[in-house]
C-alpha cells in the first residue's frame, strides 16, 4: 500500500500543444504555480486479482478514464517486472461536479504512489517526467511552490520535465472564480490537439510561449508583479485566441468568465496588484499577492454569475503521506 498527495497547479504560461502525442511532450515550456486548496489524494494497492479498479471520490471508474490510468500503471509496473494488479482509490479535496477536477494533482498522486507501490524508487525530475506521460501539466505538480516546465528536445522523453522555481521574488495566492454552467467543454487534450492541426495561429503560438516563459522567469526573479501579469494574461489570452481560430473553433469562455475577466482589471486600474487567467474552461483564476486576497475573492464573489470563490496559498509538491484505510476518510 502507498499513499500519496498531490496539489493542482494553475499556469502563468500556459502549456496548449504537443510536439509528440505518444509520448506527451510539449511543444514550449510554461510557467505555473502549485495550489494548496485543489488537492487530490491517492492510494495504490497491489493485489493477485485479474483486474486493474479504480475508485474516484467513491465511484467505480470504466472505460476510457481507467484504460488511461492502466496505461499509465503500466509505465512503472513492466520495467518492475511484476504482474499484480492495481486497486486505486483517489478523493479530491475540492468540490467535485465543478469542473475544476484536474488531472494534474490525479497523475502527480498517481507517479508517487504507484512508484512506492512497485518499489521502484525515482528522483523528483524523474517522477515529473512519469507524471507528464500521463498529463503535461501534471510533471508541475509534482514541485511546490512556481514551477517551471522544460520543453525538452526531439523524442527523448527524458529531456522533458518540471522543476522548481527557487529563486522567485514575487509570492502569490489565487482566487478561483467557478463560473459556468451549460454543456461540458471539449477537454484540453482533445482542444490542444484540435488547435495544432487546424489553428492558422499555432505556430506562432508556440514560438511566443517560449518568448513568454523567458519574460515571466525574469519578471518573477526581478519582483516585477506588473511585468508577470502582463506576461500571464498575454500568454492565456493568446492561448484561447488560437482555439478559438481553430475549425471548428473552440470556445471556452462563456459570458460570466469575461465579467469576472473584467473585475480583475477594474480592480487592477484601482491599485490592487492583480491579474487573472483562464485554462480550458469558463473559470476565472485571479493571483494576487496574499494581503490582497480576500478583496479580490469578495470582488468576484459580487460577480454575477460566479458560483462561488475558492481561496488558496500556493502548494506544495507531490509526497507520501499516510494512508487513510481503515479511518473516517481522507485527511
Ligand atoms: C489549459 O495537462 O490537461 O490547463 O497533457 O493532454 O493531459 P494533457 O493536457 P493538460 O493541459 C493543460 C492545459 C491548460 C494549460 C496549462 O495547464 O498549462
């Protein structure tokens, strides 16, 4: 039995396309900060049944959610030469049903816990490259704190990962503005692939991010707020203009997310050190430094059509914790 946490993370420079698909390498690198309130914590046992199961917030999973968890089992579990099976049970510590369920705090849980599992030790760069086969931007989770993402190069897989940010001048909380109802909107690995094959925008896209996440480093190393926010909504907004140039395009902001969008700046032009950001979907995420939190969080809370604001301090990265078997819960 191995038990592991893991928080989400939000990006400052966002990751949208791969360079390969099999592998899950990006195409740039990014820029994120790790969340402390989106938490998602996992426990692998190994058992001589016939069958991987896995268990989310108290639901058996089928299908095309456990085949890519197997997959993923599978990149630590035939090098180890063993054949057991898999049970998984996971629980987010934010309200699920929100759209905010996140596979990167699930894959980082997972590359911790499945590696104690089969007992095949690895180092933090190592397990970001194992988190990042099972989603890019979970390699990021597995640091505290900001984290900076690596493109890598060509096809080794291993030239790819996360690592923290140790030197970074600028601290900072977020406050996540749930919005949104409606239809679920197509997925970021499905929207990105979408957007690299028919975006006439792509390509400049990923040489800017590259640009970006320059900009972004030295802002943060320089304690340059206005710069990184500057470099953050540029990178989202450019993000979302290349779905949205995508045929069919892909649209992700819905009417609440361009208010909350709009409070961010009001509240910006007003003095309060503030920027926003939106991943694929219509939730808005403010960072603001922690003294300015509850005002933000209160600005977006009059936001009509936000359904409720959850406050956060950034995170730490992945660990082992304790398992929770044969208690109340999760911690
Ligand atoms: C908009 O990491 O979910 O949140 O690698 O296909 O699993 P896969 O994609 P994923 O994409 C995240 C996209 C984003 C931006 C970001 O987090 O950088």
């Amino acid at each position: 039995m191995a038990a592991a946490t893991a928080c989400a993370n939000i990006a400052l420079v966002k990751y949208w396309g791969k360079r390969s698909s099999a592998l899950n390498l990006p195409a740039a690198g990014s820029l994120s900060l790790t969340l402390e309130a989106l938490s998602t914590h996992t426990e692998v046992e190994l058992h001589d049944g016939d069958e991987d199961e896995l268990v989310i917030d108290g639901r058996r999973m089928e299908g095309r959610p456990l085949e890519r968890v197997r997959a993923f089992v599978d990149l630590v579990r035939l090098p180890a030469a063993d054949r057991r099976r898999v049970r998984i049970t996971s629980a987010n510590a934010f309200p699920t049903g929100a759209g905010l369920a996140s596979s990167a705090s699930a894959f980082a849980a997972l590359a911790v816990a499945v590696s104690e599992a089969f007992g095949a030790g690895r180092s933090s760069r190592a397990l970001s490259v194992l988190a990042r086969r099972g989603s890019g931007s979970a390699a990021r989770s597995i640091f505290g704190g900001f984290v900076e993402m690596v493109a890598g190069e060509g096809d080794d897989s291993s030239s790819s990962y996360a690592r923290p940010v140790l030197d970074a001048r600028i601290e900072l909380a977020a406050a996540i503005a749930v919005t949104g109802s409606g239809p679920k909107a197509i997925g970021s690995t499905e929207g990105m692939e979408h957007t690299r094959r028919t975006s006439p925008y792509h390509e400049v896209w990923i040489a800017q991010a590259a640009r970006d996440l320059e900009l972004a480093l030295r802002a943060l190393r320089a304690s340059d707020l206005d710069a990184l926010a500057e470099v953050s909504e540029g990178s989202c907004l450019a993000m979302h203009a290349d779905a949205m140039a995508a045929r069919p395009g892909v649209v992700y902001f819905q009417g609440a997310t361009l208010r909350a969008i709009e409070t961010v700046r009001r509240l910006r032009r007003s003095g309060v050190p503030v920027f926003f950001t939106v991943d694929a979907g219509p939730h808005v995420v403010a960072f603001t430094p922690p003294e300015h939190l509850e005002k933000v969080a209160a600005a977006l809370e009059a936001e009509e059509g936000v359904a409720r604001v959850i406050r956060s301090r950034a995170g730490e990265g992945a660990r082992l914790v304790e398992s929770w078997v044969g208690r109340e819960g999760p911690p």
